[in-house]
C-alpha cells in the first residue's frame, strides 16, 4: 500500500527566505496522519550541514521520516563548466537525502533555452544524470526525474515539460537507481493529459506527487493553446484541494495500482491553510483504500 508524505506548499518561502523555522513546519505537519515529509533542498535552515541530523531526529521523533528530497539541478547549459557545478550540487544534495534518511532524491532535465534543440538537450540531461547516477547508488538513494513546470527561480520553463520530450529523456537513461516522479497537474501546464502520460511511463514511476488544479476561467483547449511551453506560470490554473480539481485519481490510481506500485505519495497542497491539506489527506487516504484494499 502507498505512504503518504507532505511538503510545505504554502510555506515553501517562508522556510526558503528565513522567516520561518523548519522546526515549526514539522510541528504542524507531525499532526498529519501522514507517513513522512517531504524535504526540500532549499530551506535556509539545510545550508549548514550540521542541521542535517537535528532535523532527521527531529522528524522521527514525532514518528515519522524523510523519504523524499525536492532539488532542482539544471543540466540543459550548453557550458560543460556550468553542468559540472550542477552535478556537484546534485551530489551534495544526494548525501543530505542520506543524511536525512531518505531515499529518493529528485532530479530535472534543466531550463528551455531557446538555443537548445531537443536532442542537444536530451543528451545533455542524460549524461549529467548518468554521472549522478553512481554517487547516488553508493549510497542507495534513487534519482527521480520529474515531469515538471518550472522551478521558481528558473527564467524558463522545464526543458522536458512537454510528454514527448520526457519520455524520450526517461528511455535514455537504464539504471536500477533512477525512476520517475510522476506529477498529474504538471501535465495540464504542459496542456497534455495526465493520463497518458501516467500510461507511458507507469512502469518507470517510484514516487508521485498529489496535487490538484482547477480553471479559474476559460476551458482546457483554452490553456492548452495560450499557455502550453510559455514563459512564466500558466494564469488559468490554480492549485486546489486534491479531489476537486481536474486531476481523475480513480484512472490514476488504477494505473499505479495495475503496474504494483507501493511507494511514497507526497501532497503538494494546503496553499490555503492546513485545514486544506487535512482534507486532502483524508481524500487520498480514502482514495488509497479503495484502490488498494487490505486484504
């Protein structure tokens, strides 16, 4: 049966910029009926590394672990300087999802950069991870690429937002330490079908992240021809409660469920308070339970 983990959407600034403590995150989110938490490399608080096992300890003393680390290395630089700091960062941030316990640490393709042609790219994300790759199996931690949108302090979109490019990025690298992060909602900014792209790659995927999206005006076909692949956040979604947006959990979870997936499900949610997120909780909770019942 899946574990459910929660990151910190809605404070996600406050613990990058300083103005809130790790330790306060952990204190609301240790109510949660949740398994873990879901860390992110960017917390102000994990640039000494001597917070490192505090935090672990801190986490599993109120019962629960860290399984999942967010980073967002960018690997689609045409400078091989530039790629070889980011493996370097990646390699740092692979021994703090050690330190912290964890087991799986996220890795993207990189920026969009108007000058980089599909296959240029390709191969460049693809040989930045394999040299990864070794690091994080020395220390059995799997590398999860993610069909994502944008990191926030990026200037362009993912360069694998888009289905086709991901999968192509997916079947060039084979390696027992690497799977994929599926996210549904990302989809819709890409203006593709989560569904499908759940189908192409169900037997790579090892975590996903639960979230929601609902229009705020205007129709899918409307997204899909203003907003697919343009710089800056797509206008007509939103982040919602999971369970009232577009995503189907029922398709999804059957998918999952047919290719024996029983790993971590981290919540992108609670943008409106934690009430929100308890309730999106419950509905996976629920949602888990139908799907893959005890037997």
């Amino acid at each position: 049966m899946p574990k459910l983990a929660a990151f910190p959407k809605a404070y996600i600034t406050p613990l990058c910029k300083g103005t809130m403590g790790l330790s306060e995150w952990i204190e609301l989110a240790s109510k949660l009926e949740i398994e873990g938490l879901e860390w992110y490399a960017g917390f102000w608080e994990m640039e000494d590394e001597k917070n490192w096992a505090k935090f672990r300890h801190q986490v599993e003393d109120h019962g629960k672990q860290i399984p999942m680390m967010c980073c967002s290395p960018d690997f689609t630089h045409q400078d091989a300087a530039f790629r070889k700091n980011e493996i370097e960062k990646q390699k740092r941030w692979i021994d703090m999802t050690y330190a912290l316990g964890g087991s799986y640490c996220r890795v993207l393709s990189g920026q969009k950069r108007p000058e980089i042609a599909v296959d240029e790219g390709v191969k460049l994300a693809a040989d930045s991870i394999n040299a990864c790759l070794p690091y994080a199996q020395e220390r059995n931690i799997t590398l999860i690429l993610e069909n994502h949108y944008k990191d926030d302090f990026w200037e362009y979109p993912e360069f694998a937002q888009k289905m086709d490019v991901f999968c192509k990025l997916v079947d060039s690298i084979d390696h027992p330490f690497f799977g994929v992060n599926y996210d549904p909602s990302n989809t819709y900014l890409a203006g593709e079908d989560p569904v499908e792209l759940l189908k192409r790659v169900s037997h790579r995927v090892v975590t996903m992240h639960a979230s929601d999206r609902y229009l705020k005006e205007g129709t899918i076909e409307d997204l899909r021809s203003e907003e697919g692949g343009a710089v800056g956040y797509a206008k007509r979604l939103s982040h919602g409660e999971i369970g009232k947006g577009l995503n189907d959990y029922d398709a999804i979870f059957t998918e999952l469920k047919r290719v024996g997936f029983d790993s971590w499900i981290s919540i992108e949610d609670g943008v409106d308070g934690m009430d929100q997120l308890e309730r999106s909780v419950t509905f996976l909770q629920k949602k888990i339970a139908q799907h893959w019942p005890v037997a």
